[in-house]
C-alpha cells in the first residue's frame, strides 16, 4: 500500500523535475535574470569620433566605472548627424542596463531643434543616469590668419561676408560659431565636418581658418602652437588657458556665453535599481584623483550628482539651447 509519505515525495520529484523543465525551455534569458546586475559587459555608444571630446572623457569615465561594477564597459563610437546615429541606437536598445549613451548637449538637449525630425523622442527616449562634467570652447584659428585678437577675426570676416570659413563637428561647434556671427553680424562659410579631429586636422593645415571646438580637442594644440587660441566660450577666463580672454572681453559683449556638456543615459524603461548602480559607478569615478587630475588641464569640470539632478539640469539646457539656436537663426535640416 503506499503511504502518504510516499506520495508526497513522488509529488515533490515530480515538482522539481518540471521546474527544472521549464527553466531548460526558458533557456539563458530565465538564467540572465536570475543573475545579479551586471553579469556581462556593458556597451557604452559613443556618438561622436574616437579622439573627441567625447569619446576621450567617456572611455575615462567608463574605464573608472567598470572597476566599480566589476564588469567591463565597452566603448563603441557610432559618429554622425551631431551624435544623432549613436543616440538613435542607444534608444531603441533594451533596457536592461546593459546599453548606454555617452550623451552631450547635442544629443540630448539640442537636436529637436536642429533637425526637422529625429528617430526618437528626445525628451522621452532616455533615462537619466548620470551628468559628467561640462567644458568650454576656444574660438581658435589657424596660424596663419592675419589676426591676432579675435576682434581683427572678426573685422577680417566683416571685410569678406562669406569668405572666413568656420569647421563643426557637433552642435556647440555649429552653434558656438553661429552665435558668434549672429551677435557681430558677420558671416562665416560653415564646414561640416563628421569629427572634430578630422577639423582641427584642416585647422591645422589651412584648409579652414576658424574651430570653435571643446577644450579637449583645442587645448592640446593651442598650448603646442599649432592653432592660435584667441578667446574661450565660458562666462569666464578658465585656468587651462588663463592668457585667453572670453568673448565678452575680447568683443565687449554681455550676453555670449555656450559650453558643452557631458552625462549618461539609459534607454527608457531601465530599472531604476540598475540606474542607481550606474550612477553610483559614475559618482565614484568623478571622485577619483587621477581622473580629476588627467581632465584639470584641460579645463573640464567635472559635476557629479543624482539622475534625479541630471533630469532637472538637462530640462533647463533644452530651454538653454533652444534659445541659442532660434538667436543664431540656424534653420532646422
């Protein structure tokens, strides 16, 4: 006769055996979530060159972050359309916390209002994780442009409407040039470029006279002597080049003033416990002394705070960019 304990031990090798069933059939994705966060690397997209501003301070930040994590973040670069492309991606990627963005002012905050449409909802296609740091721009020019001042730039460029060519590669390049013409009613030829390297290269040769670009990529070879730094972008005069007036000083304006910005988001819909993680491998990373020292030079300044932050601070340089780019009168593409 059999027992009840018997049953009941039949019926508890039958359970495990159709759990164990199931779990087979549900195959890795059951597994994955099973495991904590994160159990394999995590591709970071950077929307702009390798060698730009952005690529430079988001493998910085992502190298410092995967100690934290324990997991390696792997910076893919996908440049294009002002940093368009790789948000594009990074939008419609799962949101698992396993996809990031290395976004900008351009890819988060600019954008809807240079293009005529995009892939994505700029404003609901992202979840804030994490701001970075923000940097100002040098006006600078090739060496052998016949001024020395940015206000003999300036004259030079009123002299010949249309003939002072102006490089870009992201939206503070193309806007910080299109304000500058805008408030001294001049007109520069604006160059399209897909990188700011590829820029400061024809910089650099003469196959353009003006970049107004981010630190990172400016600095470098106006302390090398390679370009000539005549003014920065900033409210104020920044200690990585102390000698350079803004462009208030140097035009006895009020009102110019654009820098660039730099923070990490996640596709919509990313947990937040995953989101908090992040931010915290992100906050851990600006803290370290040898990251702050390796950017100080350059005058980036590196701001960590909450996503929470992040969302408020990014709301406020939509307004901020949308009013830059209606006073430049550039024409959505």
């Amino acid at each position: 006769m059999t027992t009840f304990a018997t049953r009941r031990t039949a019926l508890h090798a039958l359970a495990t055996t159709t759990l164990a069933a199931a779990t087979l059939l549900a195959g890795p994705t059951a597994l994955a979530q099973a495991q904590p966060w994160p159990s394999k690397p995590i591709k970071a997209v950077v929307p702009f060159a390798a060698g730009s501003a952005t690529d430079q301070i988001g493998r910085a930040f992502a190298a410092k972050m995967s100690e934290t994590l324990g997991q390696t973040i792997v910076i893919e670069n996908k440049p294009g359309v002002n940093g368009m492309l790789g948000a594009a991606d990074v939008a419609k990627a799962a949101p698992d916390g396993y996809t990031i963005l290395m976004g900008t002012n351009s890819t988060n905050a600019a954008l809807k209002y240079l293009m005529k449409s995009l892939p994505y909802n700029q404003d609901t296609a992202f979840t804030p994780v994490g701001f970075l740091g923000s940097v100002p721009l040098m006006v600078a020019v090739n060496n052998d442009v016949p001024a020395k001042t940015l206000k003999e730039f300036i004259d030079l460029a009123r002299a010949k409407p249309g003939q002072v060519s102006a490089a870009s590669a992201s939206t503070s390049q193309l806007v910080s040039a299109a304000m500058l013409a805008s408030m001294t009613g001049v007109q520069f030829n604006s160059i399209p470029y897909k990188s700011g390297p590829a820029a400061m290269t024809d910089l650099i040769g003469g196959q353009v006279m003006m970049f107004t670009a981010d630190f990172g990529v400016t600095v470098p070879q106006h302390k090398g002597g390679k370009i000539r730094g005549l003014a920065v972008t900033g409210s104020k005069r920044s200690a990585a080049v102390p000698e350079l007036p803004t462009v208030n000083e140097a035009l006895g304006l009020k009102d110019y003033e654009l820098t660039a910005y730099f923070a990490v988001f996640a596709p919509a819909g990313t947990p937040p416990d995953i989101v908090n993680k992040l931010n915290a491998a992100i906050n851990a990373a600006a803290n370290s002394k040898d990251l702050q020292d390796k950017f100080a030079p350059n005058g980036f300044a590196i701001d960590p705070g909450t996503p929470a932050a992040l969302a408020e601070r990014n709301k406020v340089e939509t307004i901020k960019w949308e009013k830059a780019i209606r006073e430049a009168k550039i024409e959505p593409q």
